[in-house]
C-alpha cells in the first residue's frame, strides 16, 4: 500500500528504504505490548 503513494519515478531500491523507515516508525510507534517480561 505504501508503494502506490510514492512517485513512480522512485526505483525499487528507493521503496524498499522507503518501507523499511515506515517500519521502523510503527514499531517505534506502537505500543510496548512486545517488550512484556
């Protein structure tokens, strides 16, 4: 879904930085159920 709001012009090694940061910022993002002890 992410890849259609980016510009065609960006290649496919541009996307997948691109959706690797967005990753990166949800998990930043989420809550911290992950990190129960």
């Amino acid at each position: 879904t992410y890849l259609r709001c980016l510009p065609s012009s960006v290649d496919d090694r541009g996307k997948s930085v691109i959706v690797s940061m967005l990753a990166l910022t949800e998990q930043r993002a989420a809550p911290t159920a992950l990190q129960t002890d």
